[in-house]
C-alpha cells in the first residue's frame, strides 16, 4: 500500500525521493570512505579509552543515573507532611519522559523528566533535573513549581498527572495532562503550553466531552508538529496528535482554531497477540492502543504522513496529514477515512517510544532485542530495512522516552529515558542497582555506528 502511494505520487515528489536515496546513500558511503582514511577503528576506540571489543553493546553517554528517584520539595516541612500523608511514597514513583531545553543564553541545558501518577504516592509528575548530587540519584525539583502539583486532583488549573510533554523551538513546553490518578478523572484532560523561562501560561487547551472517556481514558502521549518554528516562527501554527492508548484512540487538536476531534479504528487498537510484554525476561499483561507519534519532517519533498502505533501491537500505521488534520474526514465514527490509512507492516514485536530525524529516520525503542530500531521512511518498513543503532539489555531496559531534538550547534541528539517498566509492574523493582537513566546520542553517531 505505501508503495502505491509512491506511484501515485507526483514527479516532483518521486524526483525529490531519487535526490533524497542517492544523497542519503552517497553521504553514508563518503562517511564510511572518510573513517576508513582518517583513523583505523583500533586507534579510534583507543582514543575513548574503552576496549569495543569488550562489549557488543553500545554505551551512550550518561546524563543521569538513579537507583531511585530523589524529590526535593520547597521546605523539609513539605516533604514531611506529603509523607505523612502519603502524597509521597518513595517506591511509588516512575520516570517516564525526558526533554531537554537549551536556553538561547547559552547557559547549561535543563532537562525535565515527567513522573505520572499511575498511583498514589508521586509527590510531583513534572520535574527539572538539580545540580544536588543525593544517595538515590541527582534531586528533582518540581516544574514550574510544587503549587501546580500538590493539590493531587482538586486543582484543574494545576497539573494532575503529566505522562509525557514536548519543548518546541520558541521556549515553550508542551504539556499533556491525562487530569486522573488510578483512572479517577479528578480534571478533564489538558494540553497546557508554558514558557519556559517565564512558567507563564500561553495556551490551555481541555478536552471537551466526547474527546475523552472518564474511567477509561489515559493521555499519554502529545506530538506536536508546528507550522512556524522558531527561532522566527511563534509555534502558534501546530496541530497536536494526543494518545489515549486505553481509551484505544486519538485526539488531533488544532491550536489555531481551537478544534479537536477523535480518530479511533482498528489500527488504533492493541492486538491481543501483543498484550503480553517482555522486557529482560519479566512479562506483563496490557492491552494498550494508540501510543507514540512522528511525522514525515518538512522538506524532504514526500506527502506529509501522521507514523503512529498502538503499544500492544506489532503494526506500523500511517496517515496523510493533509487527512488527519482536516475535520471534514472524522465525522463517521470507526469508519472514518478508512480508506486513507497506510498499513506500512508488521515488526513482530511491540515498540514503544518512537522518534524521528529530520532526515527521515524513524526511531523506536523495540522490547525485543532491547535497543533503538532505525528506519528510513523512504524504504518499506521491512525487517531488512529496520536496523538496530542501539542495543544495550543493560541501559536500554524500556525506553519510556525517546526525542530527537536539534542542540545549539545545529546538531541533532538523541535523547532518551529508560526505566525498567517490568519490574516496576511486576513489583520487583531493586532499588540497590540503577533504574533510571537518561542517556543521549549524536543522530550521526547513532546512525553511523560511531562512539557517542
Ligand atoms: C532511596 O530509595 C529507597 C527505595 O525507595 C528508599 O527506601 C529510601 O528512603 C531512598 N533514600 C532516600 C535518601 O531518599
């Protein structure tokens, strides 16, 4: 089916895909030429001061560690009563996103993790990582500060509990919030985009009734895909695809207009083949549909596609943008726009975050082997085409988080979060080893099989 896509195409587009293959295949042979010439790959690794051989496993740099997480809160007074309380249980918590935000001063980049609130005990669900070094792992603190978390539920113009956010190229952050606890819908679910520097509210968005089903269902993810970006742009312009896996759809918001609609069909849906996951040899059971997001980067000369997936599902989906975005087409329940969706293909295995590289490269976390799977969207989404970048069993044990964001340099990393999902739902989570990491890559030397 992409394929036919591809012959219907216009010339333009089949012309810019030819430039594109030859480019993307031209550049990877020059680089490979050039490695050769510049430094045997003995001396390289010497350089780093590891043996590669040592390890098949790839090692990407380390931005933090934790044995567990570790809150900071605005007075001891705080910590003690949410305690007290039991609005914080140290077992209780989960990292499960990561983004990251150069300010344009050049100052050392912040970088926020969210911690839902699968249940009780999760003090804060969107925090900053500190500089202050404590015995589980670096301190958080909350963001943008501990009023907008701690009313638990009673507060909708505060935050509920924040599954994953997205920082966009004006300073501002998005922010998906799923507005439950343990599936008690204490707020309609929002989407509420601070500045960052300011914490000022630019927009809030709350789902109205019939986006969303009370009790049933969890936003998760948001993807944000933005019109006019910055550094000219005011990321005004932007639609956002919002994931309610076990709500088993998904909502397309247009910030502009204010508008949102629902798309739920059987490619948002989770395949029981599928429900039970294994990570490092521990499984669970969860049927969860639609869940990560990315979109065919501007510029590369293709119709513009919504990749997204189902978490509990092996299948690969796509649909027009130009589709997706437009309301006309969702008025008709689960036959909506059928006839626009791309089943790209199956991968065997569940895949979990996924990203993608402003050169076409589709990245995502898969279960099994543990690491970061790339695919050119230019190729069918084929075994022979999905190449692993990353493995690591070790430090890749759920990629919860995966973002592909452009430094101050102009480069493009990798980041991600990995949080061994399992054990955390199986309850054999062991606190005396690393848990939690945040880890990051150049998009280069990931794609190039370089050290990172
Ligand atoms: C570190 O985490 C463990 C496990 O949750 C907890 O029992 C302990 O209190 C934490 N230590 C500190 C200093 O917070």
């Amino acid at each position: 089916m992409f394929e036919n896509i591809m012959i219907k195409a216009q010339y333009r587009e089949l012309f810019a895909h030819l430039l594109h293959t030859i480019w993307f295949y031209s550049v990877f042979f020059l680089v490979i030429i050039h490695d050769g010439k510049t430094y045997s790959r003995s001396s390289q690794w010497h350089n780093n001061g590891y043996n590669a051989w040592s390890s098949k496993y790839k090692m990407l740099t380390n931005v933090y560690e934790g044995k567990n997480l570790e809150f900071g809160f605005p007075s001891d007074d705080d910590r003690k009563t949410a305690l007290r309380k039991g609005l914080y249980d140290p077992d209780s918590p989960l990292p499960i996103d990561v983004d990251v935000y150069y300010p344009p001063s050049g100052e050392e980049p912040r970088i926020f993790v969210t911690i839902p609130r699968f249940g009780q005990g999760v003090p804060y669900s969107l925090a900053y990582l500190t500089n202050e070094v404590r015995p589980n792992g670096t301190e958080l603190q909350p963001f943008p500060d501990y009023d907008w978390h701690k009313s638990h539920g009673d507060d909708c113009d505060g935050l509920t509990s924040v599954y994953r956010i997205q920082i966009d190229t004006c300073g501002k952050m998005w922010i998906l919030d799923s507005g439950e606890i343990e599936f008690k819908q204490h707020c309609a679910p929002q989407l509420v985009v601070l500045d960052i520097a300011t914490a000022e509210v630019k927009h809030r968005y709350r789902l109205p009734k019939g986006m969303y089903k009370p009790t049933i269902s969890r936003f998760v993810t948001p993807y944000v895909d933005i019109a006019d970006p910055g550094p000219y742009g005011s990321c005004k312009e932007a639609f956002v695809y919002m994931a309610d896996p076990t709500g088993t759809g998904f909502v397309v918001y247009d910030v502009k207009n204010e508008r949102s609609w629902r798309v739920e069909n059987k490619y948002t849906y989770p395949d029981p083949d599928f429900g039970t996951h294994t990570i490092a040899g521990e499984s669970f059971e969860l049927l969860d549909g639609s869940f990560g997001f990315a979109v065919t980067p501007r510029g590369l000369g293709l119709r513009r596609m919504l990749y997204f997936h189902s978490l509990s599902n092996d299948a690969q989906v796509a649909i027009p943008l130009d589709i997706v975005n437009d309301p006309a087409y969702w008025g008709n329940g689960i036959k909506s726009a059928m006839e626009h969706f791309v089943f790209l293909g199956k991968r065997g295995v569940q895949c979990a975050a996924p990203a993608m590289t402003s050169s076409g490269v589709f990245l995502c976390g898969h279960l099994e082997p543990i690491g970061i799977f790339g695919w050119n969207i230019f190729t069918p989404y084929t075994y022979q085409n999905r190449m692993l970048l990353a493995e690591n069993p070790t430090t890749l044990q759920f990629i919860s988080g995966l973002k592909v964001i452009t430094n101050p340099q102009g480069k493009e990393e990798v980041w991600l979060v990995s949080n061994r999902l399992q054990k955390a739902f199986s309850g054999t989570m062991n606190y005396n080893e690393i848990n939690y990491r945040i880890l990051k890559c150049g998009v280069d030397e990931l794609l190039l099989g370089r050290p990172c």
